[in-house]
C-alpha cells in the first residue's frame, strides 16, 4: 500500500512528526507547499500534518481544495500543539476544524515545542499578549493550554515523542 505524509510545520514540531511517520511507514514525506494533487492523488493513503496556530490545522486547505480527487483514499490528519493534550479542547480543535468535506476524517493530537526565541515577532507578541491576559484569571482557574502557557513562559520546551505516533501508525496499519 503506497502513502504520502503531508505536512505543514511552522517552528518544525509538525516536520519532525512527518519525517518519524515516514520512517516508520515507508510513505513518502512532502511538504504541503511543495505537494501537486496530481502526485498526491496517485497515492492510497494520505496523511496530513499541521501545526495549530489560533485553534486552526496548518495545512488543512490543500485536503479542502482537493478533496473531490482525493474520493476513496484513506485520509487521516495529525495535528502538533504545545499544550498537553485534553480531550475537551481537542473536540473543539476537531469541531473547528473537521467539518463539511473533512468531518469523519480520523484526527489524531501530537505535542509539539515551544520556544519563543525562534518565534516570528507577530506570533511572539501574540503570545505575550495572551500570558498578560492569563495573569489576570487565578491559576486555580487556568485551562489546561493556560497552565501550559503559563509555564512555558519563555523558557524552550520540547514535548514531542514518537510514542504519539502509535495510534496513527495504528490506524495506518
């Protein structure tokens, strides 16, 4: 069975999962940039990868544009955020996300990094701007992304693991 990984990766979290799928799998690895549907479409199964950024899935328009050629392939999608996982925020990030064409595409979460310093600046004042207005709930109050925010702060974090890939080699196999 022939597979592409597609991926989507801003600060790299997301490129690192793809290229372990990759190992893992066999399946060829490309980044969504780079991916021609006339490629992509030749393939039986597709996965794609996105970093969330603002509750969204990087990456996730190539499968909304294509997914018309893309009837009868296996499609699953893997997202990488810095926040633990928690099965409520991620239900709202699959409700956001995984609807219309892609609702019932199997989602899978993947914890990805932090650091501040390799951060554009929008995103960097995004997220100070975000901890400012954290400090004003009581810790006791924090969301689990919060907490995590909170405790990231500026320091560099790297939470990604092979072991998150299991479920999705899994699903592959």
């Amino acid at each position: 069975m022939a597979g592409i990984i597609l991926y989507q990766s801003k600060y790299g979290a997301t490129k690192r999962y793809a290229g372990w799928l990759s190992e893992e799998t066999g399946f060829d690895c490309v980044e969504t940039k780079k991916a021609k549907i006339e490629s992509v479409r030749q393939y039986d199964t597709i996965i794609l990868g996105g970093g969330i950024y603002a509750s969204g899935i990087a990456g996730l328009s190539f499968l909304k544009k294509h997914m018309k050629e893309l009837q009868g392939k296996r499609i699953l999608v893997f997202c990488a955020g810095a926040s633990p996982y928690d099965e409520n925020a991620f239900a709202q990030i699959i409700a956001h996300n995984m609807k219309d064409s892609l609702a019932g595409i199997p989602c899978f979460y993947c914890r990805g990094a932090w650091d501040m310093n390799h951060m554009n600046i929008v995103d960097r004042n995004l997220c100070r701007m975000l901890r400012k207005a954290v400090m004003k709930k009581a810790p006791n109050d924090y969301e689990i992304w919060e907490k995590a925010l909170m405790e990231a702060g500026d320091k560099t974090c790297d939470w990604t693991d092979k072991s998150y890939l299991v479920p999705i080699v899994d699903a592959v196999r």
